[in-house]
C-alpha cells in the first residue's frame, strides 16, 4: 500500500461519531441479480454494533432501479427516464423493506428520506431536510437516504449516489463518509494494465497526485466509477468529512474501518471542520442582510460560542429569506459574525429584542428558538 501524508489519519477513525455510509447498488443486488436480505445482513450487523457506542449513523443507499428491473424480470436497464422512474418506483419497496427488516431485528428504527438535487440547492428546503435528519438523529433512528428517482428529471438529478452521499455528509457535518464498492480502493494506476500498481491507503483530497491518476479513460480511478468517489470526496471535505473507499466484500469492512484498520483508501480532508465550515459559510455564500447586535450577544457569541437568540438584536436591515446568510455586527457596524438565520427579515423584526419564548405567540409558529444556532454562525 502507498500512503501520502494527511492531516485525518486511521487513528482517529476510532474516535468518529457521526457516519455516512453509502452501500452501492452492485453490492446489494448481487451485480443486478436482486436484493437479498442475507446480503445486508453482514452490513446491517456491523452499523449496528458501530450505533450502539451511542454513536450516528445515516445510510445512502442505491439499488432502487436494479431491484425495480429484478422484480419485473427486466435484463435490460431501461433507457427512458420515464422507464427508470417506474424501475426506481418498484424497487423501492423491496429496498426499504430489506432495510426495515434487517434493522429491526437489532431493535431499531429506520426512515425512509427521499431527495432531488432541488433540495439541497434551495436554502429552505436544505435546512427543512437537515432538520428532519437531525431529528432522526436525535430519535435514534438510522435514516436512510436515496434520490427520489420517481420525480427527479435529468435537471434535477444528482447524477449518482457517491455524490448524494457527499450532499448528505455536508448537510449533517459528518466525521466519516464510507462508500462501500465492489473494489478494493484507490489505486495509483489501473491495475489491469499494471500489475504493479498499488493501492492507495491515505491521500489528501487536494493531493495533485489524484488529478494525474484520474487523467486517463482507463485510470485507476475511471475503473468502478472511482472518478466519482473522488470528486464526492472533494465535496464531503467541504465540511471537513474524511471519506473511505474500500470494498463491500471484504469480511467485517465496516468493524475494521471502526477500529483504525488499514483497509481500503482513506481521504483525508485538506483541513479541519470548523475551518471548512467558516471557509463555506463566510466565503461561499452571498450575504442578504444584516442583523446588529447589543453588547451582550456580542460577548455570547464571543465568549461562549453560544447561538444567536431574537433578544440580543436591535436591528435589521435588507429582505432576506430563511437559510440566507446574513452579518451580524456590533453597534459601531463592525462584523462580528455570520451565519444561516432560521427566519425571514420580516419576522425577525417582529421578534428581535424579544425572549425565544415568544417567538410562537408573535409569529403565530416555532421553527426554531434561535435566530442563527450556533453550529450554522461563525466569527469574523
């Protein structure tokens, strides 16, 4: 194996809370043969034993149409999008169900969630699916996750579950992405056409090195879409996630991974997450407006790393939607921080100054008790 330097490192995979796993549909469908509930088994298993360390889990999952074509006996891949709507439609049942089973049978609860690239580009509906995940989270319940193949058209469609898995990794701020894959990691070359090439242990996600590797049609990384794997690696490290490539069918993948083995290809991310999540926030989103703060919230924000609550405003200035990024600056309009706010411009001008308390009596709903929470708000 070849190991470049990175700043995540095996030892701290034991260390991780908060996982995405994404399982591709080649693996639970038996290279297109149909699932088949002691496929998931081993994975189901492992999840588990991993979540009950009071750890998260969210699982992407693919293998909708190729259960949908299993069912209907179809050999073929339907060409139409209409054709692949109707496979999807049909396979989810079988897909969920499996899952459903297979969880339950360790005593826990699963969640059906559905996404098209819509939303997670609009800011609303992003923050609507991060908080639905979050509660979940929270319930103790393992979501699992696939593109709504039913209703998304070639516009709106992630394209594939490697870069969903990432979307997701993102949204929920993940420690660790793993996508499970019928080969065994990144490779410095294609091994087909060298038999010496050499799986890749640990690389960073900006390492030049990935570019030249994946130059070429027949590359390493063009073999079993691992183009892809890495581009969705680069978008999870947005956030600070670090990925793992490694196979499905290597013997308990997921409890190796758990322990720091050295088993498939880790990415690191190019830096740590709070500075991925400022670099994101502050640099790669538009401000629509601005909210001026008292002393008090200042020194919260400051001191305390605390969220930003209606009380501590005492004005608002531009028309921004909920989930725009807005400033938040002293009384002499100097930026002290930024963040997604949870209300529109008009409704915080209704509350601000007011305790959270009343949020639901004056806007007549609760989304939530904070203007920004803290884990979307960062210092300037």
């Amino acid at each position: 194996m070849e190991s470049y330097l990175t700043m995540f490192s095996r030892n701290d995979v034991p260390a991780t809370r908060r996982w995405v796993v994404k399982i591709g549909s080649a693996l639970l469908t038996g290279d297109g043969k149909g699932i088949s509930r002691q496929t998931f088994s081993p994975w189901v298993e492992q999840m588990a034993a991993w979540r009950d360390g009071d750890r998260e889990l969210v699982v992407v999952s693919s293998g909708a149409v190729a259960e949908g074509m299993s069912r209907m006996g179809w050999r073929t891949r339907p060409e139409t999008l209409h054709g692949l709507q109707a496979a999807a439609a049909i396979g989810q049942m079988g897909l969920v169900r499996a899952y459903e089973a297979c969880f339950q049978k360790r005593g826990m609860h699963t969640a059906q969630i559905l996404l098209t690239r819509d939303d997670l580009a609009d800011r609303e509906r992003y923050l609507n699916a991060r908080g639905t995940l979050r509660t979940l989270i929270g319930l103790g319940v393992v979501p699992v996750v696939n593109e709504n193949d039913t209703v998304a058209t070639d516009e709106l469609r992630f394209g594939d579950n490697d870069t969903l898995a990432a979307l997701v990794a993102n949204l929920i701020e993940a420690d660790l992405l793993i996508m499970l894959t019928d080969q065994d990691g990144l490779c410095d070359s294609d091994p087909r056409l060298n038999p010496d090439a050499r799986l890749i242990s640990e690389i960073r996600v900006d390492d030049p090195r990935l570019e030249r590797m994946a130059g070429g049609s027949v590359s390493g990384l063009g073999k079993g879409g691992m183009v892809t794997k890495v581009r969705a690696a680069r978008l999870a490290a947005r956030s600070g996630t670090a990925t793992v490539i490694a196979s499905g069918r290597e013997a308990s993948v997921l409890s190796r991974i758990a322990a720091g083995e050295e088993i498939g290809t880790l990415l690191s991310p190019a830096q740590g997450r709070q500075a991925a999540r400022k670099r994101w926030i502050a640099g790669h989103l538009q401000v629509k407006g601005r909210l001026t703060l008292d002393d008090g919230a200042v020194r919260v924000l400051r001191e305390q790393g605390r969220s930003l609550l209606p009380v501590g405003v005492t004005a608002v200035d531009g028309g921004f939607a909920r989930g725009d990024v807005v400033a938040c600056v002293n009384g002499a309009g100097r930026e002290v921080a930024r963040g997604l706010v949870n209300y529109d411009a008009n409704e915080v001008r209704r509350i601000m100054g007011q305790p959270s308390g009343r949020i639901e009596e004056i806007l007549g709903y609760l989304e939530a008790e904070e203007l920004i929470h803290r884990d979307d708000l960062v210092l300037m």
